[in-house]
C-alpha cells in the first residue's frame, strides 16, 4: 500500500470525485460570463450564436473570422461548446 492508510486512500479519492465534478461543470461554463446558471448560459449560446450568422462581412472581419467558421458556429446546437 506504499504507506498510504485506508483513511488517506478514501480522503484522496473523494477529492479525485470532487475535482472531476469541477472540471464537468467548468468544461460546461467555460467562456461564460460570470453568475449565469446553466439555463441563463444555453440562453446566451442560443442568442450569440444566432447574432453571429447576421453578421455583416465587415464585421466578421472586424472579429477575424470567415463566413464558413461564422456559419459552423452559428449552427451549433446550444447544449455544445
């Protein structure tokens, strides 16, 4: 057991679950603005996605990228990154 108690090796993988249930809702919220729940956040997914597939050229410009990577974005479904 390399010295590790029963105690210790219970408190590591508690902590092992902990951090892989932080890094789940972080992969979710990433990029997101600050105190949006979940909801708020597919909320905002929804409306910025449809915002950027009416884009003019200028502004995809402005923002570097191209009507293809534009349009792939835009078409994304909400609930994915």
């Amino acid at each position: 057991m390399n010295g590790l108690s029963d105690v210790r090796l219970t408190l590591h993988s508690q902590e092992l679950a902990a951090g892989q249930n932080n890094g789940a809702h972080r992969s979710v919220m990433r990029n997101a603005p600050m105190g949006l729940s979940r909801w708020a956040l597919f909320w905002q997914r929804l409306h910025t996605r449809q915002a950027l597939l009416r884009l003019t050229p200028e502004q995809l410009k402005d923002v570097g990228l191209t009507r293809e990577q534009a349009r792939e974005e835009g078409l994304k479904p909400f609930w994915r990154i």
